[in-house]
C-alpha cells in the first residue's frame, strides 16, 4: 500500500499540474517595475543627523529652563 502511494507521488510533482488538451497556460507574469525607494528624509538630513539636532534642542531647553527658574528666584543654588 506505501509502495503504491510512493510511486504515485514520484509521477507528479504536487504543484505541478498537468497540461489540458488544447490550451497550455502561461503562468509566467511580469512584475511591474519600481522606482528605487529613498528613505524619507526630513528637511534633506539623515537620521543620524535628526538625532543629533533634537538632542541638541533638548539641552536647550533644559538649560534655558534651569535659567529662568533661577533668574525668577523660585531654585536656589546651595553655594550661594
């Protein structure tokens, strides 16, 4: 009974399937051609470079903010 199952799979590949009279299908299709993708970029700078620019911005605003805590007198420095 295996001998038979195994001889009847060796005849045809599963995937492939047998030509009907008349008619041979072409399967082959043609893959529509893309354009070569560009990362996106904002303002024409990497990602390295945003990185760099919002870690810049982020000292910033921590040191303007420390400033203006201690010009308005609400922190006080613990040498002065």
């Amino acid at each position: 009974m295996l001998d038979d199952l195994r001889e009847d799979s060796g005849e045809l590949d599963f995937f492939d399937e047998p030509e009907s009279e008349g008619e041979a299908y072409d399967y082959q299709y043609e893959q529509p051609k893309r354009a070569a993708s560009r990362q996106p970029q904002f303002l024409g700078m990497t990602a390295p470079q945003r990185f760099v620019i919002a870690v810049m911005l982020l000292m910033m605003v921590c040191m303007l903010g420390t400033f203006s805590l201690l010009i308005m007198q609400k922190v006080y420095l613990p040498f002065v």
